[in-house]
C-alpha cells in the first residue's frame, strides 16, 4: 500500500487537562472546538491555509486575547481536524488509502484551497489520489471502502465514483496488467512490499481474482460496483454469479445473527459493515437478486435456494421471492432435497416448511418445459451456405437433444419432488391438497416406478391418523399400484392404513403378474396380459433418489416375517365383509369409477376378489 508523507517538523501536540496544545515559545491566540475537544492554537499558521477559518475569525470579533472558533459537524472528527492543523503547522503528517478520504473531506471542510497558498492540502490530497491511491488495486478498494463513513461528502467531491470507476476498469482488463495486492495476499502471502511502494503481482490469476476483494464493500457501494461491472460486458455471467455467492456467504449469516438479535445486542457490532446490512436486510436481498445474471447456469440452484430460504426468513416482498422462484424452476433438477426444505415464516400457516413457494417452484418448472425446443441460430461467419436438407436435419437432431433432455430432466425432477414428499409428509400440519397437488404436478411418464411415492404416502398416512375414509382414497389417487415393485407390493398388501380397494388392487396385479411369468394362466384377456408385460419388473429397474436407509426405522419397509400375499386372503375377505364404503366414488385405474361399477356390477369387488384367489390357489396345487 503507498503512502504520501507531507511536512518535516516533529509531532508538537500534547494533550494538557483535557485541552489539546502545540508546544511552542509564542502565545496561543485561537480556541478551536471540535466535538467537544479544544485546541488552544495560533491564528497565523490556521489562517493563512484555511479560508473558513479566515472567515469565522472576521465575522466574531475578539472578545478576548483568545478568540473561540466553533467547527460544528467536521467531517473525520478530531484526528481529521488535527491532521489539517498539523499540515498548517508543516509537521510531518503520513496519508495512505485508510485516511485520505476524511483528509479530503476534512480539507474541504477547512477550504485549504489553491486561493490561498500554492500546494495547499487539497491540491497535495488530489494529486496523490489520482496518481497513486487510483492505480494500485488494493488502495482503490480500500478507500472506496471508506467512503461510507462520509457518504454525502464523498460524492459531493466525486471520490466514490472515481473509487468505483477505477475498481470496475481494473476488473475489466487483463489481471496481468494490474498491479495487484489483492485477496491472495490475504490468504498467506506477504504484503509488506507494498507499503514499500511496489506492490505485488500474481503470475497465475483466475478469471474472478477480484470477488473476494470487493465483497468488503458495503450493499450500497457494491451494487454500484456490480452493477458498473455487469454493464461493462466484459466478464463472464458465471463470474458475475460466483462473485455474488462468494458476497452474500459472507454477509448473510452475519445478517441473520444480527437481524434476529437486534434487541438483544447492547455493544457496538465488530463490523461497521454487518451493523449496515443487519439495518437493512431487506434491501441487501433486494440488491443481490437484482444483481443476478439472466443466464441460466450462471449461479447454481443451491445458491439461489438459500437466497429463498434467507428471503423467507428475512420476510422480503413477495415479488423478490417469486423472482427466486422463477429462476429456480429453470434449473430446478439440480436441487436436492435438503436445498428444498425452506423454513416456514408465515404466522397464518402452522407447517413446519413452506409448501407454497416449493409448488410455485414446481409450477414454473413446468412451464419452462413446455415451451418448444429451439435450434441455436446459425453463425454469420459461416464459410458456405449450408442446403436446405442439411439444416433441417440439424434442426431435427438438436431437437432429439433438447426432448432427451427435457426427458431426463423430468425424470431427475420426479425423484426429487418424491424425496421431497418424503421429507416433509411427517409435518401434521401439512394439508392434504398441497400433498397431493405436488404429486400430481409430476408427468405421468416421469415416474419409471412409484416406489419413493408410496413411501412418502405411507409416511404420510402414519403422520396424520385423523383422515378420513374419503381423505386417504384421495390420497392413493396419485399412486399406480402397476409401478410398485415386489417389495413395495408386499409392504402394501399388509398396510393397514391403505384403503381396501388400493390393496386389493396391489394383490390383484402383483398375483396375476406372478401368475403370469410363471406360465401358470394363458386366458387373461389380451389388454391385461399387455399391461402386465409393460410394468413387468425385470423390465423397469427401480430408480430411487431416496433409499430407505435414509428414512427412520419406523418409516422403512420391512418384508422380514411377513407372510405372502396370497396367505393373507383371508384376511382380505374378513376385511372386505366388514367394508361397508366400497360404493365410494374411487378411481380403480381402468378409467372408471367404483361407483359406476358397483351400480354395473354390484357383487363385483367379491367377485374379483374370487378370482384372484382362485387364481393363487390353481398356483398353489400345481407347486
């Protein structure tokens, strides 16, 4: 870091009762009071250097041997005054980035112009501003840092823009062209050859060297500075988005902490910068969600699910979250569950995680899925032009690309919202319909097998013992017992929290389809034979994204002891006797309603049921 050191004379003030004084033989014959100090000081060296000075002195007339000169609001304080004075007096004063600017303001202040003497404190201030401070990285960061303490005076005198403009241009250009002593140096490496007036320079410097260093910068100056960096187009989306991560994992924790414990904290805070953000968290949130790039990929799905879950907590605008969740749902596959779980803050809704801004997210999602597949335009600086043929078949393959695409990524997110049932189908305040309307959201062919969404309705049904009978068939709606494997089905055919009708179901193919691939019946009807080939599971590999070692003891399927299906038909059929329910309107899954068949076929559940068994027990004589 450079200095500027101004003056030859030694450090005369010392502090008597109170009063700061310069040793000296001639009599002091001005009083100058500043904030609540007093310096006792001489008029000849002050005045000939401070127009204000000069004028006060005029305008109160000497009631004494000492005249008293009142300098109310100074900007810098005493130690800024009592450098000025100290230049006044020629002794030696030293001006880096860390102080220049209460020196400039407080110059200023004092109007020590080129009016009155040549080479005056501004005029020196100036010049070692825009010759130094300005082209050395850490210096120009440094002072624009400083700024904030003399905000209104700093750009009054055009300090902070000419700090931001010089940070931005340094940004832009090629790192090996700056001189340097930035975060690195921070992180291990020694700095002291700066103070020397060289500072050091990197050999190998990524493309985001500066994120770290800027990320000192208040909320204010920094969306100044993001923003002038954005506008420039000259760095990378992705690097504008690592550098706002790299900002807000420094200053939100900080947020929070004194967000929460604002009431609580009776001594000043370590750092000027968090009590500046913790005063206004919303417009921190506001800043850097403004700031984000439009690219998709530029900040990852994570980044932006913890900037949701701080907005949440921090209660931001609808509007800022709805923001968030736009940009979410573009990239939703690569969440995972925990990035998900987002602390309800609502004081009307009870439930422990917010349900609402997860379906929004969905929602989007899926409406960024439906818009067709566009083909990239081609480059103007083509050699030759390509025929009509060739084009076509480029624009069919990028296409084939985009709907594989489009295909996994539903697929990765119909896992995902799975899990996420799973993990939030224990909360007893979690209403029905947002249960089953994440559910439904999921396109039917995402879900290869409806394991991971059978667990989470089993959790689920354990969690809220109050449904109903009509409640827990709505529920199973969303279930196709043809994409549950053997274990899901032998775990579903003894739950006794499923409706009757779902297990029946699950009996119903899990038998057939044994009875099938055993060759033991060939007179099913062609479509059932069809479907039964379809979700065959040989064919269909279970994909999970949540295995049930992850889940509680109590929420894991267990087949250890139980018996098979086709042992518990009596069961069943005591079950089913004493059902007086099955007429309820119920969709069985051939696209018909139950109550519509019961009026058809009255006896038609014993009846299947019949041969459901009577098909296991053929089975059975012939083993």
């Amino acid at each position: 870091m450079k200095f500027m050191k101004l003056g030859s004379r030694p450090d005369t003030f010392h502090t008597t009762e109170g009063v700061r004084s310069v040793s000296s033989e001639i009599v002091t014959d001005l009083i100058v009071q500043v904030e609540g100090s007093r310096y006792l000081l001489h008029k000849f060296p002050l005045l000939s250097k401070c127009l204000r000075l000069q004028q006060q002195c005029f305008e109160s007339p000497e009631s004494s041997s000492q005249q008293v000169v009142l300098l109310p609001e100074f900007p810098g304080g005493t130690e800024a005054f009592e450098l000025c004075a100290k230049f006044c007096y020629g002794i030696t004063i030293t001006i880096s980035a860390y102080n220049i600017v209460s020196a400039r303001c407080a110059a200023e202040y004092l109007e020590m112009t080129e009016d009155l003497e040549k080479g005056n404190l501004i005029y020196k201030l100036e010049a070692f501003l825009n010759s130094c401070v300005l082209q050395g990285w850490k210096d120009s960061i440094v002072t624009l840092q400083s700024t904030k303490t003399f905000h209104a005076w700093a750009e009054d005198l055009g300090i902070t823009s000419r700090c931001i403009e010089a940070v931005v241009s340094k940004v832009i250009c090629n790192p090996s062209k700056v001189s340097l002593a930035h975060s690195y140096s921070r992180r291990g490496k020694d700095d002291t050859r700066s103070c020397n007036g060289s500072e050091g320079r990197s050999k190998n410097i990524s493309k985001g060297w500066w994120a770290e260093d800027v990320a000192e910068l208040g909320i204010e100056i920094y969306w100044r500075t993001m923003m002038a960096i954005k506008s420039s187009g000259r760095i990378p989306a992705h690097i504008i988005g690592d550098a706002l991560r790299i900002y807000a994992s420094r200053w939100l924790p900080k947020i929070s902490r004194a967000y929460n414990n604002e009431k609580q904290v009776d001594t000043p805070l370590e750092l000027d910068s968090v009590a500046e953000v913790a005063s206004m968290p919303r417009l921190f949130l506001k800043s850097i969600i403004n700031l984000l790039p439009v690219d998709r990929g530029a900040v990852s799905c994570s980044f932006l699910l913890k900037l949701l879950k701080a907005a949440n907590i921090l209660q931001v605008s609808s509007s800022s979250k709805m923001e968030l969740a736009k940009r979410i749902g573009i990239q939703l596959e690569e969440a995972t569950v925990g990035d998900l779980l987002i602390p309800n803050m609502s004081i009307t809704c009870k439930a422990q995680y917010d349900v609402d801004i997860v379906i929004a997210i969905l929602e989007q999602y899926m409406l960024q899925g439906q818009s067709p597949p566009t083909s990239p335009p081609r480059s103007k600086g083509d050699g030759h032009r390509r025929s009509r043929s060739a084009e076509n078949i480029s624009e069919l393959h990028e296409s084939r690309r985009s709907s594989s695409a489009s295909h996994s990524s539903k697929l990765r997110v119909a896992r995902l919202m799975d899990g996420y049932l799973q993990a939030v189908a224990r909360d007893a305040n979690l209403a029905l319909q947002k249960f089953i309307a994440i559910a439904e959201a999921i396109p039917e062919f995402a879900r290869l097998n409806h394991d991971d969404l059978y667990r989470a309705i089993d959790i689920y049904l354990k969690g809220h013992p109050e449904l109903n009978k009509s409640e827990r068939k709505r529920l199973c709606r969303v279930l196709d017992c043809k994409k549950l494997s053997s274990e899901a089905c032998t775990h579903a055919a003894q739950n006794e929290l499923l409706p009757l009708r779902v297990v029946i179901q699950v009996l119903f193919f899990e038998q057939t389809r044994a009875a099938v691939a055993s060759g033991q019946v060939t007179n099913l009807p062609s479509n059932i034979k069809a479907l039964l080939a379809a979700h065959d599971d040989p064919m269909r590999p279970l994909e999970s994204s949540l295995s049930s070692k992850t889940l509680p003891a109590d929420d894991q399927w267990s087949v250890s002891g139980l018996k098979t299906p086709s042992s518990n038909i009596s069961t069943l059929r005591m079950r089913l006797a004493e059902d007086d329910d099955l007429d309820e309107t119920y969709m069985t899954g051939f696209g018909k309603s139950s109550q519509d068949k019961a009026r058809s076929h009255p006896n038609r559940p014993r009846r299947m049921f019949s041969k459901l068994w009577s098909i296991s027990r053929q089975g059975s004589e012939k083993r």
